[in-house]
C-alpha cells in the first residue's frame, strides 16, 4: 500500500531470520477431505516445503481440529495472531488458503491489511503465495478470486449438510449431538436412541416427584444434596477422566430450575423424536436461534419411551396450570434473567424484606437459597445494584460513541478515493489482458491460414487463449465484488452504535434498556458487580480498527 514502510528484517542470534507459525486446520463442518487434508499431512507437506530452508526456524505449531474455516474465533488462530502481535513470530505458513479460512472478506483483510502492518511474511504453498519472496503473489487478483471461491464452497457445503441431516431428522433419525438425559446412542446405529438405565431412573424420579406436587426447585435441591450427577458433570467428569463416583471430585456443574423445566416438557421421554428446535444466523455467523415450534421436526414413536403418554400428559396440564398462574401475577424485575452469581453462575433472586416497619430488597443467589448449599449469600441491595448499572451503562455509551468518533475520522482519510483507484487500475489492466489474449488468438488463426502453423498447433493455442480468457473474466467479477464489500464495510453503519446512542441521556432503568444493552450482570461476594455487554465483538473490532490505523498512520 502507498506511503507503507517495510522494516528491515534482522537476523537473531542464532542467525535466524524467519521465526515461523506453522497453521493447520481440519473440519468436517466446511467439508474437508479428511485424507488429503489431514492435520498430519498437512504438516509434513509445510515441513517438506521448509527442509532445506536454514534462515527458519519453526518457533510453534497451531492446530485447530475441528474448527470451521468461515469462522475466525479457532482457539489456535487467536493464540496465533497474539504471537504475531508480540513479535513471537514474522512468518506464517499453511498449506492453501482454505486451511488459513473459508471468509473471503476476513482472509483479504488479514493479508491486505493485518500481516503487511506487523511486517508478517505469508506463505499458502499450493496456491504459489509468498508474499517476501513474489509481493505481488499476496495482491495478485488471483488471491480474492480463491478467496472468494473457498468462501462459496463452505456456502455449498453447508447447505448440504443441512439438508442431509433434515431428510435423516424427518426419517425419524436422531442427528444431535448430545442425547437427551436418560438416552444414549446406539452403538451399532448412532442415528438411534436407546435407554441409559442408570439415567433414566433419576428422569422416572423427577416426572414421579412432580407428579407428586413439588416444584422444580425443591426436586433440584433434592437431587443436588444426593450428589446426582446432572449430564453437564458427567460430560465434564468423563473428559476430563475422573471417577464419576459422586464423592471422587468437586461436583463443578449442578442440577437447575431450567434443566428439570426442559426435562419434564420433552417428548423425547414418550418415545418421539424432537428435532430442528435450532439453527444459526448463517454458515459463518454459528450464534444459535431458536425456531418456533410450528418448525419443529417431531417423529412418533421411534424408541423406546421412559415415560408413560398419560403421566406426560399430566405433568403438561400441572405445568401449564402452574405457569398461567405465575403470569398472572407476573411482575418481572428489571433484571429478569440478566442477573447471575460470579461464583457458581446461577441466577439470583429478588426477596422482599418487611421488618420493622419497612420495605427493602434484595438480590440473593439462588443456589444458596433454594436448589443446594454449595454457595454464599451473595447479597446485594436492590438500590445499590441499580446505581451501579445505571453509572455502567452510561459509561459504556460514552465509550461507544467515543469510539465511533474515531473510526468516522479514520475512515475519511481518503480511503473510498485509493480503493476506487485501485479497482479501476485493477480492471484497466484486465481488460488489457483480455484484448491482448484475443488478438493472440487472432494471429494463431493468421498463422494457420498462412501455414505457419498446423491446425492441431493452432488448436491447443485457441484453446488456451480461450481458457485464459474465462479465467480473467472470472477474475474481473470477483474483482468488482470485492469492491462492492470494500465499499459496503467502509460506508456501513455500525448499527449497533445507535443501541448505545439512543441510550446516552437515560436517567432511570427500565426493562427494555437493559434487554437492550447488557446480556449479563455478575453479582460478586460482597456487593461489587460485573457486566457482560451485548456487542462485545463488535465493540472490540471497533477497538482494533483503531488501534491498527493509528499505528499504520505511525509506520
């Protein structure tokens, strides 16, 4: 890019001059040939490249098994990037562009922006890019076109793998993950539930006990104090190797309100399979959404049930008789699902205080008031806890809108003007080659007609003219996309700015703002708080924006 300086690259001690990450990545999730593309073979076919190279020296490996390409939150990519970052590393090597990632947009700015900025040399061996030995095969128009294809090619194979797991989920098949609490799968057919003994007798407890008039809480108490392990401790137990003997380890994950709820409403217990109940924003953006239940995908009668119809049905009839009387007294708290305990996670819960003539509330949590004794107090005063959010959540908005200042100072600097420029230089220079191609292929049919050239010699040339051609026609339409996304991320609005700027003037708290702005607030021992925004990300990525403008305007 104009104006940027390359720092000198110097030997260490050792006489080392490239200190190299080497990157793999596998996931079956973006449709990845697990032979060719596996995490083995993609090392030695780096380490093959590097043998007799003697200026490198391989400072760390970074795997990310199982971590799809469009998404760029891969443990080993961050740990990667902080190396790069540190100065730890200043070279990159992996095996195409695909195992580096799948989103054409964060893969162009990580080699058009990032890796220039800390000086960082890239190597995709299969795809012919180093950017120190040949620059220009990092900024080839090459590059955004396989990009852009490897980007497609997730898009394509996410689509069928959702459509073979919906034909399978409408085959009655169970397709999740996890089984439901007392099931596990078959092991001669993993598409097919069968009954955990050991389970299922604690889920015959839980529908028994409700049947028998005590609440969520009260069964959770009772299966927190006999030391039942819920599935989340088993998974945890069972990872980590340790003795699922109640007594053999701290129990870290316990029963709640929300997993009982969840049990005690599930047809999977009568023998149905329920199925489709989620889905994500997109092949890149994985957040989970919840889907109406008119979309669910429920089979009858593909296992052997836990629980009788008729004792289900009962418990569905109490539940609901139960639920409309609470709604009719509904009076949520403003903080109504938003508040947890910083020790043990769960939620806390309001308790009204009548003593003495007068009124005062408090947060407790509500582990150590109801479902066990494995927690403190917890305690917080109802006024104090509204001061704190309310003196947050108008710094944080301060913050924001000071952070947007930057970025539209940043971002006028004349960017639109260079990047119009490049594109049109870019396409200029296409289009040349295209015209040059076609009156190469126009003289090759000159020659033959002199008798220059046979005609199978004037063939196999039409015919790779004609293929170069296809190829920088393909490459002018990735071209102009890129544009387009360049254009589009400069000029967009930061939308969820405006959730913090309608937000800068509120003098009291209420129920929509903070659904609005915090997702969650930890009550710590002792009265302090912790809150967890909504668009941490997106504030962050506004942060490194800035923090990378700033020391490229300082190169």
């Amino acid at each position: 890019m104009a104006g940027r300086k390359r720092k000198n690259i110097n030997l260490n001690s050792n006489g080392e001059k490239w200190r190299v990450g080497i990157y793999c990545r596998l996931s079956s999730d973006d449709g990845d040939n697990a032979e060719s593309d596996s995490i083995r073979n993609q090392r030695e076919l780096i380490l093959q490249y590097i043998k007799k190279d003697l200026d490198i020296k391989i400072i760390d490996y970074y795997i990310d098994d199982g971590y799809s390409g469009t998404s760029f939150a891969r443990p080993d990519f961050k740990r990667m990037i902080k190396d790069v970052v540190n100065e730890r590393i200043n070279t990159i090597i992996v095996k195409d562009l695909s195992r580096f990632g799948r989103n054409y947009i964060e893969v162009g700015r990580y080699l058009e922006q990032t890796f220039p900025l800390f000086n960082i040399r890239f190597i995709a061996i299969n795809d012919n890019i180093d950017s120190y030995k040949d620059p220009k095969s990092a900024n080839n128009v090459v590059v955004p076109f396989k990009n852009l294809m490897n980007d497609e090619y997730a898009r394509d194979i996410s689509n069928k793998v959702k459509s073979v797991y919906r034909t399978k989920a409408l085959n009655g098949e169970f397709v999740g993950g996890t089984t439901p609490y007392g099931y596990k799968k078959n092991p001669d057919n993993k598409y097919q539930l069968i009954i955990d003994k050991d389970e299922a007798v604690n889920v015959k407890l839980i529908f028994q006990k409700y049947l028998n008039g005590e609440g969520l809480l009260k069964i959770c108490k009772y299966l927190n104090n006999n030391k039942i392990l819920c599935r989340k401790e088993i998974q945890r137990r069972k990872k980590r190797n340790i003795s699922l003997e109640p007594d053999a380890d701290d129990i870290y994950y316990s029963w709640s309100k929300s997993t009982i709820g969840k049990i005690l409403t599930n047809e999977t217990y009568i023998g149905n399979v329920v199925q489709n109940r989620t889905t994500s924003v997109s092949y890149k953006n994985h957040t989970i959404i919840y889907r109406p239940k008119e979309e669910w995908i429920i089979v009858k009668n593909t296992h052997e049930p836990i629980i009788g119809k008729k004792d289900f049905e009962e418990v569905q009839k109490i539940m609901d008789s139960r639920n409309n009387e609470k709604k009719s007294k509904a009076n949520l708290s403003i903080y109504y699902g938003k508040l947890k305990c910083a020790d043990c996670s769960k939620g806390m819960c309001k308790m009204e205080d009548n003593r003495a003539g007068r009124t005062t509330s408090n947060y407790y949590c509500r582990n150590y008031k109801t479902t066990s004794d494995n927690c403190s107090p917890h305690k917080i005063r109802t006024v104090d806890l509204n001061h704190l959010v309310l003196k947050a959540i108008l710094m944080q908005v301060k913050l924001v809108l000071d952070a947007e200042k930057v970025i539209k100072k940043l971002k006028s600097n004349g960017k639109e003007k260079e990047i119009t420029q490049q594109y049109n230089y870019n396409i200029k220079n296409k289009f040349n080659d295209i015209d040059k191609l076609r009156r190469l292929k126009k003289k090759a049919y000159e020659d033959w007609k002199l008798g220059n050239i046979n005609k199978e010699e004037y063939l196999n040339y039409a015919k790779d003219y004609e293929e170069r051609i296809e190829i920088s026609n393909n490459e002018l339409v990735a071209l102009k996309k890129v544009f387009n996304e360049n254009i589009k991320e400069l000029k967009k609005d930061n939308y969820w700015i405006e959730h913090f700027r309608r937000n800068k003037k509120i003098k009291t708290l209420t129920r929509e703002i903070i659904n609005e702005l915090i997702d969650t607030i930890y009550v710590h021992e002792g009265g302090n708080i912790t809150i967890k925004f909504k668009y941490q990300d997106e504030y962050k990525e506004a942060l490194e924006f800035i923090d990378n403008k700033e020391k490229f305007q300082n190169v």
